[in-house]
C-alpha cells in the first residue's frame, strides 16, 4: 500500500530511522516493495526537511520536492495516452 500511495503522490513526508547497524544480506527489504527504476534519472528525489540525533541513531526527514523531473512528465504523458486508447 505504501508503494501505491508514493506512486500517486499521496505521502507529504518520509521519515527514516538510521541505525549504527548492518545485517547484511540480499533478503532484505526496500523502502517500497515492486521493481525498482531503470536509470539514475528515474530516481525519486526528495528534500532533507531536518535531521536529529536519537540517541545512537539519526532521523531523516524527507519531503517531495515540488519540481517534476522530464522522466516524470514523460511516464505522465504515457499513463494518460494508455487511458486515452482504452
């Protein structure tokens, strides 16, 4: 569910709990399950809106940046030619 509303821009914030830990692995889970994006410039990039120390451990927390990518405003114009034709 929280893969479907980050595709739909429906989370105004992330935040990440950072451990001084590893487990290693390739089992591990992502952020978001489904697949992952073809190239660098498919990436979702958001802002660091603040950081503090817990403890041992940092929280990050991002925010969407306001700006839409041409990869962004290219897989738009796809989503909406497929409904287009159904």
């Amino acid at each position: 569910m929280a893969a479907s509303f980050h595709r739909e821009r429906l989370i105004n914030q992330y935040v990440f709990h950072v451990a001084p830990a590893f487990s290693g692995g390739n089992d591990g889970l992502g952020v978001f399950e489904g697949a992952g994006v073809a190239t660098m410039a498919d990436l979702w990039r958001g802002r660091i809106a603040s950081t503090q120390q817990l403890g041992d451990d940092i929280e990050i927390v991002i925010e969407p940046n306001t700006q839409i990518t041409e990869s962004e405003i290219s897989k738009e114009q796809e989503r909406i030619n497929e409904s287009i034709k159904r």
